[in-house]
C-alpha cells in the first residue's frame, strides 16, 4: 500500500481523553476513532491486526474440534427469560422493543443463543460432544468505559460453546481449551497468567482468567513466587492466621469511645492494633430484600464477590442503617442482632477471644469481646474477606503478593446452568432425557490488541510482534524529489509487494515525518533509502523492537526480509 492512499491521519499530540499507552498509541496511530463513550470505528491499519490475530484463533479453534458459527446480535427476550438472566442482569444489558413492541436483547453475550442453536440439533448423544464459536460484535452498557479498547462498550469477542454428556469429557475439554488458549496468547507475543477466578454472572462450577500483568489494569491478582497458587482477588484465599490458642478470656468492659467511628480512630483511642478489633459493613442483598451484616476483622475489607456468591444475592452497602435500628460505627455481634438480621461472621474472626466490638449504642464499645463465649447462638464462619499483600499462601504457606493485571481471556465450566434453565434435553443410549453440560469460553480482540500494546511498546509507538503487525515492511524514501531515491523507492516497492506486505511512504515529506509515522505503525522492518546509500548500492534497515539497523546490499533485501520472518 501506499502512504499517499492510506485511509487516516496520524497524530502528534497525545490526546487529551487518554490516559493508558495502548488508547494513546491507538489513536496516534490512526487505528481507531471515537464514535461515542466506549465505541470506536477502527481505521485500516488496527483492521489488519485484529485480522491476523481472528486467523491464530481460529486456527486453534479448529484444532481442538470447534466448528465456526454466527449468532444473531439482537435476540429475542424470551431467550433470556428462559435462562433467567433478563431480569438478573443488570442495566449493563441493553433491552429494546422493535415495531411490534416485541421485548429484545442486543447480545453482550450469547450463551442463550448457542443453548438455542444447539438444542434444535444435537437431540441424541450421538451427537455429543460438540465445540461451536464465533467471532462476532457484542455490546455492554458499560457504565465505566475507559481506556480505548480495554473498557469499551461494543467490542468483537470470539467466544466459544462445548456441549457434554459427563462431568468427565466437560472437565477433559476444558483443559484442550484451556492448552489452546496458551497457544494464541504465545502466538500473539503475549506472555499471561492463568488464574482462577470468579464466575460471576455466567454461574457454573469454575473459572480461569488469563491475565496479562501490567499496571494499566484494573483487576488486583494475588500471586505465590515460591509455588503455581494464582487467583483473581475476587476469589483468592490466604492462610488463615495462628493466634494463641491459651489466650485468656478478659472480663467484658463497655467503654466510652465519644466521637470514634472508624476502625482507625478506635484502634488509636484504645492504643490497640486494628486487628484487634471487629468491624460491622451493613448491606443489603437485593435477591433477599433484606440487610446483611457482616462482621470482619478491622484491618480486613470485605470482598463482596465472595458475599454474593455465599448468600447468592447482589449486594449494596447501606446508608439508611438508622430506618433497621442500627447506630452507624457501633454496631457489635449481640444475639439481639444474629436474631433480627442475617449475619455473616469472617473467617478471620474464628477463635478470636479479647476483641473489641461496637456496643450497639452510640459512643460505646465492648472490650474483651469472645465469639464462642458471648454469643449464645451456634455461628459460622465464612470466607468474605480479600487477600491482603503478605497474607500466607493457602498452598505453601509463603507470603503472597498482589499484581495488577488486564484481562485477556476466560473460560467457564457452565455445567448446567444454561441448558437446564432453557430445557435442552438429549436422548441417551437406555433412551432417557438428560440435560447436557456446558462450557464457555471467551477472548476479547480489542482488548487483546490492546493488551499487546500494553505489553509491547517504546517512547515511539507500538512494537508489534511479527506475525500480528499490519504491515511486514514500511518502507521510507528520503527525497522522492532525487530521481534516483524516487525510482529505486518505486523498483523495491513493486519487487517487494509480491512476496511481503508492504506499506511504503511516497509522501515527500521530512526523513524526522517519515520516521514517527512509521514508528505509530510498529512495523517490524523499516528499510530507509537514501541518495547516499543508493551511492552504495545499499538501504538502510532498521529493526524496530530494538531500534538496530544495519546496512544491507540492494540486492540482497528480499533474502534479508525473508531471512527475518523465518526465525
């Protein structure tokens, strides 16, 4: 292609809404356009990436027995009644009537259209086990769009539905696709963890995230250096502490705490550490219609995705905690409060004795506070808390650190979740109906170009890997106005085109123009032509992931370009 015809403009300025390197360099380098808040038309050059990044993934889709399919965008309501999740889900869906006021759906997601599909062909277990995808445009109402292409609105996913008899083939694909999809993030130059995670919205038996560990990102992984233990903090556990199991019981002492109402001011008013003190956060669960009070250790938060997943509710932090009776930052474990509302008790807190607790009464706490002893009602102790940074590992017990990391990919053990709730039935061998298990599995594309510019950058512009960059060769000519740099530009250009792609820069612009754009658009391979080199029967070429360049004879450039692509 020529520079000349080339669809958009690269820009010198950072853009003022950016703020991650990727948004920066995405619209610097004419790869994308905002179109509204988290949607973006992408120009050219990111349609090349996104292109040969869908043909890796394809190609490992296909390895693994999946056949590609498309579903519709916008989907019938009734699908999502059926799986539950219409009325579950929250504005994130974007809900729609058409002409004949016909409740619909524009996909964020499409287990409800793959379950459709596949009940109407896969009715004998003759036809099981089965693997479908696509790559295909879905759209989330996100209401914190940011980023460019890490946090958007509309974005291309491929994702990807297997259908089983058994727990066993279930578990045994999970892990092809698991290994697949280490290959497309090696194949596209980025190295990820795989964690596990929580399955959120989708529900089934399991998840892993593969994330990508940059400090652009937004979810906070806790890793073991000395063994494999990695988790989204969503789900991570730590070790639970020893404490002196002989500690002896104090007396229970109420005493004056006026004007203290944060786990910081009680600690200094008591010149006691925080964690030595009980902390009460009031929700209120909305699938419950009702307040939950949860008591953790003071230096702990709680993790509401743990919250949700033990109560199966959403939840939201109460403000109104005067309209149940409650006193906001002195509010204790009594058994008047286990009997009048739902509780959940830490696991931090477990033969915890010589606590400091609220009162329940204005300006008063409870020293010398004992689970076991003052309660008289049998409690339970659950997990909710999130991981601190130097918390033990709950494998090998050695401290664990706290990364931040993007997410590229995931994958979910569904189980029945979705064929249960939408009745897709099989006929077995002994000719009973039963429900078939599921799996799912998704890769964001814009994120993972994204997530590559992330990883893979200089001051300049992106370093793209080889195989994914939009052009293999860009080629600059300084002063097309020489005849000589303008006819052997135009001789290398029409040799080259047939055997590589080949963006060449026939603007006669400034050699410091030429160079930032050809920066912005990271191709591996920059060959330079000049008078003074052609003097020499010789181009300049510059290796753009370490800025080196050498010296090559003209005659000798397409053996040196296909030498490069062969490592």
């Amino acid at each position: 292609m020529l520079m000349s015809n080339l669809f958009g403009e690269r820009l010198r300025a950072k853009p003022a809404e950016a703020a991650l390197i990727s948004h920066v360099y995405l619209l610097r380098g004419g790869y994308m356009r905002p179109v509204g808040s988290g949607i973006y038309s992408l120009l050219t050059p990111c349609v090349r990436v996104q292109q040969k990044i869908e043909k890796i993934i394809r190609e490992e889709m296909d390895k693994i027995g999946g056949q590609e399919v498309r579903l519709p965008v916008v989907v019938p309501a009734e699908l999502w009644k059926e799986s539950g999740r219409f009325s579950s889900v929250g504005s994130e869906l974007l809900r729609l009537t058409d002409r004949a006021n016909r409740d619909m759906v524009l996909s964020m997601t499409h287990e409800e259209a793959a379950v459709h599909l596949a009940k109407t062909e896969a009715k004998s277990y003759l036809d099981y086990p089965f693997m479908i995808y696509q790559i295909q445009t879905k759209f989330r109402d996100e209401p914190r769009a940011r980023g460019g292409l890490i946090r958007v609105r509309e974005f291309t996913m491929k994702d990807a539905y297997s259908f089983h008899t058994s727990f066993e083939d279930l578990d045994g694909y999970y892990d092809k696709v698991h290994k697949a999809y280490e290959r497309v993030f090696e194949r596209v130059g980025l190295d990820v963890v795989s964690i596990y995670s929580d399955t959120g919205m989708m529900g089934g038996t399991g998840a892993h995230e593969f994330m990508l560990l940059s400090e652009a990102g937004e979810d906070s992984i806790i890793i073991c250096d000395k063994c494999s233990y990695k988790a989204n903090m969503e789900v991570a556990t730590c070790r639970e502490e020893e404490h002196s199991a002989n500690a002896t019981e104090e007396a229970n002492e109420i005493v004056h705490t006026p004007d203290v109402e944060s786990i910081e001011g009680l600690a200094k008013f008591l010149n006691i550490n925080e964690n030595r003190t009980v902390k009460a956060v009031v929700y209120y669960a909305d699938d419950l219609k009702l307040p939950v009070i949860v008591f953790i250790r003071g230096d702990l938060q709680v993790n509401e995705a743990k919250l949700r997943n033990l109560i199966n509710s959403e939840v939201n932090e109460l403000a109104d905690l005067h309209k149940y009776g409650l006193v906001p930052g002195f509010i204790g474990p009594s058994d008047e409060i286990l009997n009048n509302f739902k509780v959940v008790i830490d696991s931090s807190l477990r033969d915890r004795v010589n606590m400091v607790v609220g009162a329940n009464k204005s300006g008063y706490h409870i020293k010398g506070f004992s689970f076991f002893r003052d309660l008289t009602k049998n409690v339970e102790f659950n997990d909710v808390a999130k991981v601190k940074e130097g918390q033990l590992c709950p494998v090998c017990g050695a401290p664990l650190r706290i990364k931040r990391g993007i997410e590229m990919g995931n994958i979910f053990k569904l189980g029945s979740k979705y064929t249960k709730s939408m009745s897709m039935r099989y006929t077995d061998k002994d000719g009973t109906q039963k429900t078939p298990l599921m799996g799912c599995y998704g890769i964001g594309i814009g994120r993972l170009i994204a997530g590559i510019i992330e990883a893979s950058h200089d001051d300049y512009g992106p370093i793209w890997p080889k195989n994914i960059a939009p052009w293999q060769v860009y080629i600059c000519a300084i002063n097309l106005s020489e005849s000589l740099v303008k006819e052997k530009a135009y001789e290398l250009y029409e040799s080259l085109k047939c055997k590589f792609e080949v963006l060449f820069d026939d603007r006669n612009i400034s050699a410091g123009a030429q160079f930032a754009d050809a920066d912005l658009l990271g191709s591996p391979l920059r060959i330079i032509i000049s008078k003074r080199n052609l003097e020499k029967d010789q181009v300049e070429v510059v290796i753009r992931n370490d800025r080196k360049s050498e010296y090559v004879n003209c005659k000798e450039i397409c053996k040196f370009i296909e030498d490069f692509y062969k490592d």
